[in-house]
C-alpha cells in the first residue's frame, strides 16, 4: 500500500479536486466528500422516524453519511442539495445575496462561530441542514422546496438529538422537537402538494430518504406524515375534536400505503411492517379520542 493510500485508509473524508463555485457569492472551495468503503460504517437499526442508526466506529469515531450531503459555501452560508446548486433565478440570487449576514448571525447564534472550509463533523452537519431550510424558503416552486425542507427539517431534528446527548446542558432538546414539528407540518403540505401538483415533488424523488441508506420516497412521505402526526398532535392540533379530524385523515392515507404494500410484492418490507404496527396505534389513538376506528 503506498504512503497515500495508507493515510486515505485513517480518514473519512477527502476534498474534490474540481473547485466548487458558489452562484450567490463567487466564492471557490473544493467540496468535501466521503470516502465510500473501508468498513466507516457500522449499520445498526432503522429507528421508527425512519433514521439509520450507525454505531461508533473503534477506527474513525462518529461516521455519518449525512454530513456531506448538502453543498454549503463557506463564505456566504448558502446551502441545497447539489443538484439545485446552481439551477437559481436572478430573483432567488438577489434574495439569498441579501440574507447573507442575517443567515449568518441566525446560524452562530444557535451553534456558535462556524467555519465551513473545516471538515464535516456534528455541528457543521446540523448547521447544513437549518441553513438549507433558510435557503430553501427563497426559492421557487421548479425545485419543489417544500419536500426537500421536509427532509432537511428531520435530517436536522436528528442532529440535535445527538447535540443534546453530547451537550444535554444547552437546550438542544428544544431545537430537537422544534424541528420534528417544521417536519410534521412540512410533510403534511409534501402530501397535499402531490395531490395538487403546485410543486413538481418527483424533482425530490431521489433524495426524499429521508436518511442516506434507503431512499423510502414518497411511501416515506406518507409513513412520516403519519408518525410525525401522531407524535406532534398535541402541537398541530390543540382541541381533542380537531386532533380526531388531523388523525383520521393521516390514517386514511397511512391505510392507503399498507393496502397497496399487501398487494405488491415491490414494497419494501420493514416500512410495511411499521406502518402496520403504526396504523394499530392510530386505531387505540382514535377510538380513546371519541372517534370511531
């Protein structure tokens, strides 16, 4: 093995050799990337939110995929998924040129200074994420920005999740359900904007995941709709009359998944199977709302 490749062996990571050219801020940087292989990462179990769980790896430490997703520049903050990283209007430049310091400052004061030409590790993974939900809110309809902040509103829940068990002291936990519940909602209006067609969501079919592992698309849209709603009713829905109305609706559509799933050998088995056991809750749920099964 040579001297380069025995190092390459230890990291995680490597930078691109074409330069990444930001479209906001013409700023130059060679896009980090991970290194595919080498036994980096250790599966462990798909959680019910969907998330791949990785164990800590004895060689490399915490390995995630989903760090390296998003393109971000490191000068002006701007962040997406790399295929929307230079399809922007003049209209959508002009608006995320000028949210650049506002981006910046909303970003440092929840995880502090940041500095992007580092390597991705937990904080600058879960600083791509909220800035890319920023960034999304500028942007048209053609890139369909309503599914892609969806996954990047629980992409981000997750990475608080791990910021609260590293710094349980700091008040991530907040941030954390703030987040599911973006995505509860942002999963809602992904599904009434496939019915409707004013986004064109198949521009997000390849990275709706929503994790890095397994792409579930939009059967994922339809089980999280109904998890996320099950779990965040209280906040989507204060009245008990109204939660019945908001859960019954989610079931309907969750019902519609697992009907089609026992008919097609095509779908995948263990989003079958918890949306079986999902859709048993919402019967018990239901029923001890007042509304029938």
């Amino acid at each position: 093995m040579s001297t380069a490749a025995a190092a390459n062996s230890k990291k995680v990571s490597f930078r691109a050799k074409e330069t990444t050219v930001c479209p906001i801020c013409d700023e130059n940087h060679q896009k980090e990337q991970m290194f595919q292989g080498g036994g980096r990462l250790i599966a462990g179990k798909l959680a019910q939110d969907l998330r791949r769980l990785y164990e800590k790896n004895k060689k490399f430490g915490r390995v995630s995929p989903m760090d390296y997703v998003l393109s971000v520049c490191p000068r002006c903050l701007y962040s997406s998924f790399p295929k929307d990283w230079s399809v922007i209007s003049p209209a959508e430049n002009e608006a995320l040129r000028m949210q650049v310091d506002i981006r910046r400052s909303y970003i440092e004061k929840i995880l502090g200074p940041l500095d992007f030409h580092g390597d991705r590790q937990l904080v600058l993974g879960a600083a791509s994420y909220l800035l890319a939900m920023d960034c999304y809110q500028q942007r048209g309809n053609s890139v369909a920005p309503t599914p892609k902040k969806a996954v990047c509103a629980i992409r981000g829940a997750w990475y608080f999740s791990d910021l609260h068990d590293e710094f349980p002291e700091l008040g991530f936990d907040k941030i954390r359900d703030l987040l599911y519940q973006k995505a509860a909602v942002t999963y809602g209006t992904t599904l009434e904007l496939m019915q409707t067609g004013q986004e064109p969501v198949d521009q997000a079919a390849g990275m709706l995941g929503p994790d890095t592992d397994n792409n579930w698309g939009f059967d994922g849209v339809i089980y999280l709709n109904a998890y996320l709603t099950k779990r965040f009713k209280d906040q989507l829905a204060p009245k008990p009359e109204d939660q019945i109305l908001l859960l019954s609706r989610a079931k309907r559509t969750l019902a519609r998944l697992y009907g089609s799933g026992k008919s097609s050998k095509g779908k995948p088995g263990p989003i079958l199977e918890m949306s079986r056991e999902l859709y048993d809750e919402y019967n018990v749920l239901i029923e001890s709302l007042g509304g029938e099964k």
